[in-house]
C-alpha cells in the first residue's frame, strides 16, 4: 500500500532538521493526529516548533513536542558516560539459535562501566535494553530495563493428587473451572465486591510515595488476574520417572496446574516511571540508552528497588490467589508447589564479589533450585533443579524463546495452521492470538539441550487444557 501524499513520514521531518531520538518519534505522532491541517501547514509549523520550541512550550497541539525538544537539547549539553572501549566477555548457550539482535544489545551491555559479568541464555531474543534472555551482573547498581516491563513475572506449579485417567474423563468439568477461576487480558481486573484479598495488600511499600501509592487500587483490582501476551494458566499432565525425594512425589503421571503471569499495570507502570527517571538521570550513549542505570547509593535507586520488590511481591500474590481458588473448586490436595521468577534484580555474590544480577527473561538455577522451564502450548515443560553454573551466573533459560515476532506470526501463521497443530496434540486451547502459536516458539528440545549445564530435568510437564487471553492482548 502507497503512503498517502498528504501524510509527513520520517524522510520530511529529517529535511526539516529534525533528528532520530524521542522529539522525532512525538512529531511523527503529533503530524499523524493532526493530518486535517494539511501537510503543507503542518510541515511550516513543526519547522517553526524546531526553531523556537520554548515558543510552544505550552501550546495546545505542539506542546509536548516543543519540551520533548527542550529536554533532547539540555541533554545534548551534557556529556555522555563514556562505556568501555571493550566489554568484558559474557558466556553464550545455543549460540547457533540466537539472533544477532540479541548478542548485538549483550555487546553493549558488557561496555557499561558497572559491568561485571553476563551470560546469553539459549531462548534469547531482541528485547529493550538488555536482551531478552539476558543475565547482567553489575556494581551497585540496577537498570530498569535490565528488569524488563513485567517485573517479577513467574512460573507457578500445583502438582495435584489426581490421576491422569479422572482428568481425561471428566475434561469438561476442568474446562469449567479454568474459565471460571481466571481472568485474563489488559486492563481486565474485578469489579469491587469481587476483588480478593491477601496480605500484599498490607505491605508498607504501597506508601513508599506519592506514585506507587496511586497505584494500589488498580493493582487490587487486577490481583488475581493475568495478563495478555504469552501469559497463561493450563492443566497439564506431569510425569516424574523417578522418585522426587526433596519434593516428596513418588514416580508417576500427575495432574499439575501451570501458571505464567507477572505484575500486571503495578509492574508496568513502575518500570515506565523508573526507566524515565533513569534516563534522566544516567545520561549514557544512544545505543546504551535503555539500559540507564540508578545507583543503589541514590533515593532514586533504593526507591526503584522498593517498588520492584513490591511489584514482585505482589506477582507472588496473584499466583497464590489462582493456585488456591483452583485447589479449593477441584477438592484436590496439593501434593507440591513449585515457584520461580525472571524479570527482576537479586542481590547475590559472584566470583566472592557482591553483585546485583539482572534476569531479564532468564530463570534463576543455583545449585538444587527448583525451576520451571515451559514450552509451548504444544510442547512440554520443565520441572527443573539448578546446578549454580558459574558462567551462567546460576541462571537458565525462561522457556523455549521467540522464533518470530509477534508480528510476522500474526502475518505468516494462518488460523487454521494452528488448530491443526493444537488437534495433533491433543491441546484444548481458550483464548490466544495467533501471536502465541506454538510456531512462533523455539524447539524447546534444542533449547534444553543447549542448557545440560546449567539444570537437570526432574520431570516433564504436557499441556492439555491451556488458557491465555481471549483477544492476545498484550500487558497494560
């Protein structure tokens, strides 16, 4: 399709003098709602808006525009922190499988000057920032964006003590349980007299100011629910070929309730603040821009890790919430229950040195933690136990990983493309766009095998009841 000849594109705002960076992104949008005026006033007014933005500070259409200019100039005036001439080198697993996007933001990552080591995980894709499956260990330090939008996003495991055979047989009781006990999408949440309640609710970091604390009546709202995007609640079959001491599951084929899902608005909203902060306050090259960090020294940084262990905190919550609902509906005593979380900063040593270790997309895997690695809606899952791999920074990968964007899966995976694949094994699904389809993933096979290293795999989970967002949505 041709652009229309009144629309103002990329190639006329740089004839006017305009530069790439986030002033050129807010022309473009503002000439696009403002297309009634005309290309050729639009173009004379957004000259005269790079000529003199303190002009139109506050002028009703071109305000946000003239300070986004204000704000790109005053940072022109402060000089960059310089990254390292040569990053510290970073370990990679299935580097075969990883596009040059990934390893091109983990280059950059590693010339920070509060880098201190990193590692490549084997579903790794192109993220903002740090890459997604990306492991950063820094000094004194934490990058909003090294945490990712879904802070504290997370795998929960219910094993029950039902037997594969009662699950097949009465199937459509199960499907109305996992309708009626999850909600899923952006911006879903309860009405009033439905939310529920748990003691994050109760947690003082809610006050910590002003911000987070306007944030505690959407996050209710939402707690208890999932989000849009890749996040899920399935039934599936888990089988354990040997005893599992630790957990207490003797060998055989259990039914378990798998849960993916993160901090909602609260998470995404937070990430959003504290990343603008950052930038503002850590002024770093562009192509480093998104990984601005806050000192753990500053008001700043202590105030972003309070919020994000909140909003950590408050993921945990909502997986309680549907992994008891679900227990209570079914009548089923749980025989184990199984956490883990990505998408955030932990306090740990490495090499006898005191680091802060990012896991954006990446599963924590020190020696004997339990983990869960998921698939597909297709393809198996893993119950997994750490073995504090070093180079790895005790981390493993978070699930198979992106093979396509979510757009090009919307464009080149048909509907019916994916039903036949769901038939074929035997998955009931609710909801999903085509942005989900079990193609769009990694082979999850080649990802395990790229990671024999870092994990042992202590039992096999198989989706058959998988449900996600009836329309895609991603996260608010």
């Amino acid at each position: 399709m041709n652009t229309p000849t009144n629309v103002i594109n990329s190639e006329d705002l740089m004839a006017l003098g305009y530069t790439p960076g986030r002033a050129f992104g807010v022309a473009l949008r503002t000439a696009g709602k403002h297309q009634r005026l005309g290309k050729e006033t639009l173009l004379a007014q957004l000259a005269d808006v790079l000529a003199a933005p303190e002009a139109y500070a506050a002028h009703a259409v071109y305000g946000k525009l003239a300070n986004a200019l204000i704000e790109a100039a005053a940072m022109a005036d402060i000089a960059p922190i310089p990254l390292r001439e040569a990053g510290t080198g970073y370990a990679v697993y299935g580097e075969s499988h990883i596009e040059p996007g990934a390893r091109a933001q983990m280059d950059v990552a590693m010339q920070l000057p509060v880098a201190v080591a990193g590692a490549l995980m084997p579903d790794a894709h192109q993220g903002y920032g740090l890459p997604i499956g990306g492991v950063l260990a820094v000094d004194n330090a934490v990058i909003p964006y090294g945490v990712g939008v879904d802070i504290g996003c997370r795998m929960a495991l219910s094993i029950y003590d039902i037997p594969e055979t009662f699950f097949v047989e009465h199937h459509a009781r199960f499907k109305r349980e996992l309708i009626a006990q999850t909600r899923f999408g952006a911006g879903h949440g309860f009405k009033p007299h439905e939310r529920a309640d748990h003691q994050v609710l109760t947690d003082e970091a809610f006050g910590m100011n002003p911000f987070v604390a306007n944030l505690k009546d959407k996050a209710w709202a939402q707690l208890g629910t999932s989000g849009g995007g890749n996040h899920f609640v399935e039934f599936g079959i888990i089988e354990f070929p040997a005893a599992d001491e630790p957990l207490g599951i003797p060998a055989g084929k259990y039914l378990a309730l798998l849960s993916h899902s993160g901090s909602r608005g609260l998470g995404a909203t937070i990430a959003g603040h504290y990343t603008k902060l950052a930038k503002e306050l850590c002024h770093l090259p562009s192509e480093a821009r998104n990984l601005a960090y806050l000192g753990l020294d500053t008001h700043a940084g202590q105030e972003y890790w309070q919020a994000m262990t909140l909003a950590g905190s408050y993921a945990s919550a909502s997986h309680d919430i549907i992994h008891r609902k679900m227990a209570a509906a079914l009548g089923a005593e749980v025989l184990a229950r199984v956490e883990n979380h990505h998408n955030f900063a932990w306090k740990e040593t490495w090499n006898g040195q005191e680091v802060v270790v990012h896991r954006k997309g990446a599963t924590p895997a020190g020696k004997g933690v339990l983990g869960i690695i998921p698939g597909s809606m297709t393809a198996p899952g893993f119950l997994v136990r750490g073995k504090g791999e070093a180079a790895s920074i005790s981390s493993a990968s978070h699930g198979a990983g992106r093979q396509m964007s979510r757009t090009q899966a919307i464009k080149t995976i048909s509907r019916d493309a994916m039903k036949a694949t769901l038939k074929q094994h035997g998955v009931t699904l609710i909801g999903a766009g085509l942005d989900e389809a079990p193609m769009a993933y990694k082979d999850i096979h080649t990802v395990m095998a790229a990671q024999t290293a870092l994990v042992e795999v202590v039992a096999t989970f198989t989706p058959r009841l998988v449900r996600m967002a009836d329309d895609g949505s991603r996260e608010d």
